[in-house]
C-alpha cells in the first residue's frame, strides 16, 4: 500500500463516525482532503444528510464549495460535533505537531471548539516525543518585526529549556518570499536539536511573547487518532 492509500483507509474511517445532522470541522492536508471527498460522496449518495462543514483553511473551503458540501462558520457555529484531521507528529499521549502545512490557526480554533477531534495519520507520523525528529515545529507570527519575534523564540528553547534550536523564517517560491498564512501571518519553523520535554510548559512560553499568534503543539486536543499501516490499529484517549 502507498502512503496515500494509508492516508486514504485512515480518513474513510474517521468519516464512519460522522452522523447525518452533525456539524463538522473540514481539516486540511494531503490526509484529510480524503475524508473530504469521502464526506462528499456520502452525501451526494443520501447515505449522510444535513451536514454543515466548517472548513480550517481556505484550500478545504475551495476543495469543499467545489464538491458541494455545505458550509459555515464558527461565528454560527461556536461548536461543532466532531473535526477530522491530519496531523505531521502524534505522540503516545495523542499530542500533535501540525502546521508543516501552514493552516495551524484556524485548524486549533476549529478543533478547540469541537467536542470530538478525530486525527487521521499513516503510521510514519507516530514519534516518541514531539519536536525529537527535527522537524519543524510552526509558529504563526505577526509580519511585524518577525526577525525579532524569530529570535526571541530560538533565544527562549536555549535560555529556559537548554534545547537547542533553530528558529527560520517559512519562505517559498523562486525568490524566497515569506510564506504568508490565510491570517496574513507569517511562520516561523522552530527546528529543535531534541525533544522539547515539558510541552505544557513551551507551549504557554511560545504564547507568552508579543508578536506571536499560535504555536503548531495541539495539546491534549485529540480525542481519538485512527492510524493506518502497520497493525492499522487505533488508540484512544484513555
Ligand atoms: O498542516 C497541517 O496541520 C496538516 O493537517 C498536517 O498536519 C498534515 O498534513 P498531511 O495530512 O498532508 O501530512
């Protein structure tokens, strides 16, 4: 089986748990566009009805608008029966890094106001601890001053938690531009030289500088993360 396929088995089976009526946050990511598609040919088959989608990222909005799922918002609906989404690491205690995508704001808006958040990976995302594989761990940040904002967040893993740490600016295209956020944000990718340790206590560190919006560790947050490959066994929060 292909990663794709694995991600593909993986979001059919978090759409099982979705009921007609319900109110869904839409994750984005190679992974959860799956289960978009997936929510969509249920629909368009009767075999789910009254479904409003909540979409994290305005890639999901275009992909849903364009397979004819209905849409809102969290202004009509501060919450939500259940969200589905990818995620870049899971941990054993189903702590997340996700945002290698960029969309990690509205994605922890939309799944802190759902009261079931089920995470879809292939099993190449499951590591010991977060941050330990040396991939990036993203930080939305204001475009003001982001050179100041990228420091003070390398200086604050090697100062108060002696880990080292790269802090780099997200680019892209041909002439390196910042990477720019539906928020009209920029990110900052945090490369660690190990585990961070004390999640709780980086996470309200990173949160705690001015300048910075949100941080891609989704703290206890899942309720439950279907993974594909290997035993293709699912854990539950206990
Ligand atoms: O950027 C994101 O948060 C995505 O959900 C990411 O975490 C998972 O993306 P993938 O399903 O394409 O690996």
């Amino acid at each position: 089986l292909t990663q794709d396929e694995l991600k593909k088995i993986a979001a059919y089976k978090a759409v099982e748990f979705v009921e007609s009526g319900m109110v869904l946050g839409l994750g984005t990511g190679s992974t959860a566009k799956h289960a978009v598609d997936r929510i969509a040919e249920l629909l368009h088959q009767g075999k789910l009805t009254n479904i409003v989608g909540v979409p994290t990222s305005k890639k999901t909005q275009e992909q849903a608008i364009s397979l004819g799922i209905p849409l809102s918002d969290l202004d009509k609906h501060p919450i939500l029966d259940l969200a589905i989404d990818g995620a870049d690491e899971v941990d054993p205690y189903l702590n997340l890094v996700k945002g290698r995508g960029g969309s990690l704001l509205r994605e922890k808006m939309v799944e802190s106001a759902c009261k079931k958040f089920i995470v879809i990976v292939d099993q190449t995302k499951l590591v010991k601890n977060l941050g330990g594989t040396g991939d990036a761990v993203p930080v939305e940040v204001v475009p003001f001053c982001w050179k100041f904002t990228e420091t003070r967040l390398q200086r604050l893993f090697e100062e108060k938690f002696e880990v080292g740490c790269v802090a780099k600016l997200r680019v892209c295209g041909k002439n390196e531009e910042p990477f720019v956020t539906d928020n009209m944000n920029y990110i900052v990718d945090l490369f660690f030289e190990k585990e961070i340790g004390d999640l709780e206590a980086a996470s309200d560190e990173i949160l705690r500088l001015a300048g910075v919006v949100e941080h891609g560790m989704f703290l206890n947050m899942a309720t439950t993360v279907i993974v594909a490959g290997g035993a293709g066994r699912s854990i539950n929060m206990v």
